[in-house]
C-alpha cells in the first residue's frame, strides 16, 4: 500500500476545509479500502495570504496551470461554485487526462451532457455525488444500486433553507420574514436568498435527479419553479387544520405524457414519510417499480456531511485509478422523452380566497368552480379578515389548466376580493407512517 494518487483541490472555503479535514482524520480507514493513500499536493485559492491552516506539504497556488500542468496530480476537486471558472477549469482538467470529482450542481445541471461528453472522450470519471443531497447519497443508489428498476417517481425535500424556514413556520407559528432572519444569522440562508426561497437551488438539483431517474436529459429551463415567498402563517395553520404540512417539493414523475417535473410548496398528508423531514434535513423519496418505495434521509448541506460525499467519490475514482478503469457510468441519458406541459399537470389544489361576508357567496365560488370543471372536496368557511370571509378550498386532482381557468373566473367576480394563494396537495403514498 505504498501507492500515493494525488489530488488537485479547486476551492478551500466551507466545504474544500471539510475535506482536507476529513482525509486527515480518517485516512486509517480509507487507506485499506482503497489501496492507496489519497494525498492532497495543491489547493488553488484566489488569495494566497490569507491563513487557512493547511497541512504545511500542500502547495498553495493562484494559478490554475501549476495543478494542470503537474503529471502527478492524477484527481481534480472542483469546489468553486459557481459556473465560471468552475466549468472550464474542468473541461481543462479532462483534457489534460485528470479525473474530476465535483459538487456543483449548477455545473451538472446546466452542462451535464458537455462534462460527460468530455470524460468520455479523455477517457477519465467524471464524478458528482455532492451535488444533490449534500451528505446523503443519491446519485450513486439511482446509477447503481436501482439500477434495475423503471423508476417512476422521485420526490423529495433537496432544500435545507426552505425547509428550516417552513419547520418555524410550522412549529413557532413565525412568520416569513422572522424565520428568513433567523436562518440568514445561522448561516442556513445567503444575505441574497433569492436561489433558495424561489425554488431556484432546488430546480438544479432536480434537473440531475430527473435526468438520471428517466435516462433522458431534463435542462434546467423544463423544471417549472415556484418558491416559498408566498407561503403564510395562515396557509400553514389551515394545512395543519386539514391534515397536511407544508413542504418545498422537488417533483419528477414520468406518466403518459412525459416526464413531469417541478419544484414548488406543496400541502403532504402529514403521514407522508417527508412530512417528518425537519429544520434543515433533506430527504428524496424513490418509486421504482421492482424496489418498491424507498426514501434516503440525512443533511442536505453542511461542511462535513457535504466532504463525506465528495470523498465517496475520489475512493471511487481512486479505485478506478488503481484498477485502470474509467467510465464505468458514464452518461446515463441515452434516451428523449417527451415532457408533460405543467398545464396537463394534475393535482389537488388548496385555494384561499378573501370574499363578500353575504349569503350566497359560497354558492357563487362553488358555481364558479364546477363551470371550469374543477370538483372541491372540502370548504372551510373559519374567520373573517375585516369586512371578508375567508374561505379555504380543496379541490379533487384536476389538471393544472383548469385550476388556472377556474382562477381567472374567481377573479372576475365581483364578490371575491383576493385569492390569497394556490398551493398543491400531494397525494397520500401506500407507505404512510
């Protein structure tokens, strides 16, 4: 075991620290599986004096050449983020004959066919575990180990902001804005949070797993996207009324008129295993048709969790390596499936509508429902907010257009003042808790 594979690392912040941390304390165990000891010579940085506390035999270098023009650095860890220089540091990486192990989902998602392309061609892996899920593996179980099945649905929470920020909600009856704060001093959400609360993080991160669920390339722009920003104490109080919870869902379902992919707030039944996924936990729950209902659940973010991901990745690269084998899973996409328009989409829908406080009104809104032909499953007539009534609707599943038909006619009446918010509802699983 005398063999050293040497490593490239492209970004020393949050997560770059966490792998140089969780090499040197765990080398004992990673040395024996792999067969070689996993050596980290260069880290660039975009500032050379700054203090990182780094091992003193690791070059310190501003220069992306001195990692590619070193014949000895055999694995290049992007963890820049960000696209540029991100993705031409890793194109150069390939060309140069070097493995490629990364995190960055806006990468994979938006250049996935290109990097893969490239690996292919260089004849090197190209890895990304850590791009969806931080900490908890994904990636890997849907190219591997369920592999075997016609995968048919894959939900899930892939956001630990939004998820921490609606838990508050939910639990200490806070709202929006308090909670936002809260997580931005925790360090859960950016001083700009615009990528998590309007769904933007998510999007990315569903685009890989729908790619790679249905073996066909989803781009970024097919994810419909719908954020959190609208989400309000009152939405969650009813929901809980009705026996739900609100949650950011990350969708990707393949039906008859494609594949159906999103990301928005969505009313679960709170027996639905993701209905118990708290503060900034992250869960993804997989329907395939010989496996079953599978759920995998663990920190989707986070120094250590995200370097235990990375550094599954660089073992298997470095198995790769040691056995002279390279792209054993390449690009899965070798199919072109259709997608199903968000407008033949369909679901239950919740509805909170402000409305005249006079008798008939509710027959007007009912009437008004049926003429799109949308069927409500359950009204709820509770509190007034100055002169209105408000009202929360249920509807039975119903294509996406029809809800939409059925807002603007909502909207045209003279008696409905506001239609406050439009939210989804899941259906239940046959695996409720």
């Amino acid at each position: 075991m005398s063999e050293i594979i040497k490593i490239g690392l492209l970004g020393c912040g949050t997560v770059g620290t966490g792998v140089v941390k969780v090499l040197q304390e765990n080398m004992h165990e990673i040395l024996p599986k792999v067969g070689a000891e996993l050596k980290i010579t260069h880290v660039l940085v975009h500032n050379l004096s700054k203090n990182r506390h780094l091992p003193a035999d690791i070059n310190l270098t501003d220069d992306i050449n001195d990692i590619l023009n070193d014949s000895n650095v055999e694995i290049v860890v992007e963890l820049l983020g960000g696209i540029h220089p991100a993705r031409e540091y890793m194109l150069k990486a390939m060309q140069a004959g070097k493995n490629v192990v990364t995190a960055n989902k806006d990468v994979v998602a938006q250049f996935g066919k290109d990097m893969f392309a490239a690996a292919e061609k260089y004849n090197v892996d190209f890895m990304f575990e850590a791009s969806v899920g931080g900490g908890i593996p994904i990636i890997t179980p849907l190219k591997q180990c369920l592999t075997a099945n016609k995968i048919t649905e894959v939900i899930g929470i892939v956001n630990g902001t939004t998820n921490y920020m609606l838990t508050k909600m939910s639990e200490e009856n806070a709202c929006y804005d308090d909670v936002l704060k809260a997580a931005q001093e925790k360090g859960y959400a950016e001083a700009d949070p615009t990528a998590d609360v309007e769904g933007l993080d998510a999007a990315r991160k569903t685009a890989i797993l729908a790619s790679i669920a249905f073996n066909s390339r989803v781009d970024l722009d097919k994810v419909s996207t719908e954020g959190i920003t609208k989400i309000t104490p009152q939405d969650i109080a009813y929901a809980k009324e009705l026996g739900y919870t609100i949650k950011l869902l990350s969708v990707s379902r393949e039906n008859e008129l494609g594949i159906d992919v999103r990301v928005h707030p969505a009313l679960l039944p709170q027996t639905h295993p993701l209905a118990f996924v708290r503060n900034e936990f992250n869960a993804i729950f997989v329907r395939g048709n010989a496996v079953g209902e599978t759920m995998f659940y663990g920190r989707g973010a986070g120094q250590l969790p995200t370097a235990s991901a990375v550094i599954a990745d660089i073992i298997d690269v470095a198995r790769d390596i040691i056995k002279n084998r390279f792209g054993r899973i390449g690009c899965t996409c070798y199919e072109h499936k259709p997608f199903c328009p968000i407008e033949k989409t369909i679901s239950s829908y919740y509805v909170r509508l402000l409305v005249d406080d006079q008798p008939g009104v509710l027959g007007t809104i009912a009437m008004a429902f049926g003429q799109t032909g949308v069927s409500l499953n359950a009204v709820i007539q509770k509190r007034k907010v100055d002169t209105c009534a408000e009202i929360v609707a249920i509807s039975h599943e119903v294509q996406e257009e029809k809800i939409r038909k059925a807002e603007q006619t909502l909207n045209n009446l003279p008696a409905v003042k506001k239609i406050c918010n439009i939210i989804r509802v899941e259906p239940p699983t046959s695996q409720e808790i």
